[in-house]
C-alpha cells in the first residue's frame, strides 16, 4: 500500500481488552466533542455486540443491513464499493459505520485470509481522506479485530476504569500495542490512559488514579482531567444522544470536553 505523506486525518482506537471500562461511552463523547470543535468525525464500531451502534440510537444494530462486516468482507472478496457505503448520520454531526452480531463472523474468518491483519487497515486509509478525525470503538478482547484495529490506527486510547487494580491487563494490552507497533504498525503510539468512572468520594478511587499516575505517568500519557462516576455517563446509551445532548452542564460533559481539547491538543 502507498504511504501517503500528508495525513490530516488523526485515526484513534478507544481500546481495552477488560471488558466495560467506558471505551464506548468514551468513543461516542470524544466523537461528539471533536464534531463540537468543527471536525468531521467518522465513528466505526468495531465491537460484534454493537453497543456503540445502540449508543448512537440503532437500538436494533441486528436489523441493520449494511455493517462493518459487510464493507470488511467485500475488501476481503476484493470488490468495489463507494466510501458512503454503510454510514449512517447521527443527529449531532457524526458519520457511523454501525456493527452488530454478524461481526463476530469475521474474527473467524479473518484467520484465512491473506494478510488479515489488515483488512481493516485498508478500509482506514480510503478514508482518511473524508474525515479529519476517525474513531474506532474495540471490543474487550486482543482478538483478529483487535489486531486489525490497532494495524490502522494512529494511536490508541486506553481507558481504564477507577474501580480495581488495572495494573495487570495494562501490561498485557502495552505488550500487545508494542508487538503491534513492530510488526505492523510503526506509527503506533500510545495516545493516552483515560481514567474513567471515578468517584470522587472514595480513596479508593483516588488510590488507583495515583497509582496510575506513579506507575506509567513517565512513559505514557495520562489525560489529567479523569471521567467522573455519574448515573447522566450512563443514561445516554437508552437516549442514543452524547453526554453534550443529555446533561451540558454536568461534570461528566465538561470532563469530555477537556479530554476533546486534550486530543485537539495533539493533533500533527
Ligand atoms: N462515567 C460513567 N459513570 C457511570 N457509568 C458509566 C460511565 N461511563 C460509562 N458508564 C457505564 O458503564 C458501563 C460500561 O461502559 P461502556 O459500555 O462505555 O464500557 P466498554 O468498555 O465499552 O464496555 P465493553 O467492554 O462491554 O465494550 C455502561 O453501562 C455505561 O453506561
Ligand atoms: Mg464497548
């Protein structure tokens, strides 16, 4: 594949493989904020169980006809299709490559296929030049869509909830991102730990975010503003709107707006 030398497009995957740590709650809000700020931004859930896709008002991603896996099997079956393929436009001014069920096909029969850990890698980079921004909603696992996701990206952002001892399943996803990075994407970086669903009124909370700090704040970035713990975080998937629609003026908005600006912040 040709290397473009101009890349405006900054592509991230949200990405951990413990599972309900707010990488779709963060995906949706991130997105959301970046269109806030004028950017055009692609979503693309990457997750077979579809909850960005529910997140963003589909509350039946199974019904939906057009889906990632339908645009990754045509690039392995090598088939033409149009970049508008597929997406769907949410209300706040985000475009949505919707998944569901039929995902959970492709982990399997990516492992045939030549080159399959950059299937997706090639649907990335068609359009990357359509959006300044494209997101990448993973699921919790180190899986073949996993792989691919991280192949395409420019860097990932970890979430990480506040609520248990992390330190294991972080070694295991940076090994990975380095492995990653060696053998597929040199690019790769590390865009961030995000600190998610903090409740202030704990120690215990407190703990691990200095912890977090203490044990990888020299080597990886740490967004300094963490994601408050709040019932308003967790309503908006029912609602298929961002925390920006449902609740401005609460902490949770303004914590996703810093983390926007942050990312902004970072652009090349
Ligand atoms: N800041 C928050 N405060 C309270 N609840 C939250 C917050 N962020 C997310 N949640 C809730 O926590 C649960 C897990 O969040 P989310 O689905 O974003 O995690 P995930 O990492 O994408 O999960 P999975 O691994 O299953 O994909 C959801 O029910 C969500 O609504
Ligand atoms: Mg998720």
């Amino acid at each position: 594949m040709e290397e473009k030398v101009m890349k405006d497009c900054k592509v991230l995957a949200l990405c951990s493989q413990k599972g309900g740590v707010g990488k779709t709650t963060s995906c949706v809000n991130l997105a959301v904020g970046l269109a806030k700020a004028g950017k055009k931004v692609l979503v693309i859930d990457n997750d077979p169980q579809g909850s960005m896709t529910a997140s963003l008002g589909y509350h039946n991603p199974d019904e939906l006809p057009i889906t990632l896996a339908t645009i990754l099997t045509k690039i392995v079956e090598d088939e033409l299709f149009e970049n508008t393929l597929g997406i769907l436009h949410h209300q706040e001014g985000i475009d949505l490559i919707p998944a569901n069920i039929e995902l959970s096909g492709m982990e399997v029969s990516l492992v045939n296929i030549m080159s399959r850990e950059l299937v997706l890698k090639q649907y990335i980079e068609r359009m990357r030049e359509e959006y300044d921004y494209i997101l990448i909603d993973c699921m919790p696992s180190l899986g073949m869509l996993t792989i691919n996701a991280l192949a395409s990206v420019d860097a990932v952002i970890i979430p990480v909830q506040a609520a248990y001892l992390p330190v294991k399943g972080l070694e295991q996803l940076i090994r990975t991102i380095g492995k990653v990075r060696r053998q597929l994407n040199k690019q790769l970086k590390i865009g961030g730990i995000l600190i998610t669903m903090v409740d202030n009124r704990t120690n215990y909370a407190r703990d691990i975010s200095d912890l977090i700090f203490d044990t990888y704040g020299n080597q990886i970035k740490i967004f300094p503003q963490s994601i408050p713990f709040s019932v308003r975080a967790a309503e908006i998937s029912a609602e298929g709107i961002s925390i920006f629609e449902h609740d401005p003026k609460g902490k949770v908005a303004a914590a996703y707006w810093q983390m926007t600006q942050e990312v902004l912040l970072d652009e090349r």
